[in-house]
C-alpha cells in the first residue's frame, strides 16, 4: 500500500474509532446511570444533641451525588430545606437497612422530594444532582419537642452551598 492509500485507510478506518470513544466519553460524563456518585453522610442528632453533622454541606452543579442521612440519635429528625429541593434534581430516595453488616434497600421514591423524615436508628439515602448554583440557609430539623420547641429552635440548623 502506497503512502496516500495507506493515509486514506488509516483516516477512515481509526479516526471515527478514536472520536467514537471521545464522543462516548463525553455523553457518560452526562449520564446519570453512568456517573459514580460522591457520597456524602450527613448525622442527624446524636445522643442529647439536635445538630446536622456537619451543618454545611457543598455540592456542585453537574455532579450526582448519594446523600446518606443517618439517625444515630434517639429522637426522629426531618432534613428540611425547600430551597435546596428547587437547586436539584432528585434522581431518587431510598430507605436502607443494614442486615450481615451489608446495606439492604427497603423501598425507593423517586420524584419530587420536599423533605425527609429518618427514625432513631435509621439511614435514607437522597441521590440527586445539583442543576442551579446557590446559597440556601433554610436547612432545618422541623419536629417539635416536648418543650413546646422546634429542632430547629435547639440549634438544628445548616447551610448548604452549590457552586
């Protein structure tokens, strides 16, 4: 094969390889079934404390992230910010439950989520993906004690910034 036959093969044969896998690429990057998520654990209450652990999270547009929301506490707690529901898109909420020390997944929702409720002992999982950039100080523990007292009036209280 001469040189501009051989350059005529290799331009038809490997070039649309080589931007296939470039366009593959860029399309999973995109891809929600495709992108593993960034976890990030959130600790709702501990024992004789009403606090988010931590109380300032910070996401990124673009990026799935699996939110893990754990009640180690023994009173029941909701994480509760309207705001950050309109910066996201919920990709889907799951109850979990560890059996053998693995987490097993009781139920899923998916849809619209405005806010969650975890019991003492228990863990939610919110998969979603920030789409608009904000600064939400909203963030809030709604239930009310037996003082007469919100969570939120004790300190439960957060912010939450997507850049």
């Amino acid at each position: 094969m001469h040189g501009r036959a051989r350059m005529q093969l290799v331009l038809t044969v490997a070039l649309p390889a080589v931007l296939g896998a470039a366009t593959d690429a860029a399309f999973a990057a995109g891809d929600l079934s495709r992108q593993t998520p960034i976890e990030v654990t959130v600790e709702l209450g501990r024992t004789g404390q009403h606090a988010f652990v931590p109380d300032r999270l910070r996401f990124e547009t673009g990026k799935l992230y699996k939110m893990v929301l754990t009640n180690p506490s023994s009173d029941p707690h909701y994480f509760v910010s309207h705001a950050f529901t309109q910066l996201i898109y919920t990709r889907k909420v799951q109850v979990v439950q560890q059996r053998d020390g693995k987490p097993v997944t009781l139920a899923e929702f998916k849809g619209a989520i405005r806010e969650i409720e975890v019991y003492p002992g228990a863990t939610a999982e919110w998969w979603f993906v920030p789409i608009a950039t904000g600064r939400v100080s909203d963030l809030r523990c709604s239930i009310v004690g037996t003082d007469g007292k919100s969570h939120a009036d004790h300190g439960m209280v957060g912010e939450i910034v997507i850049d």
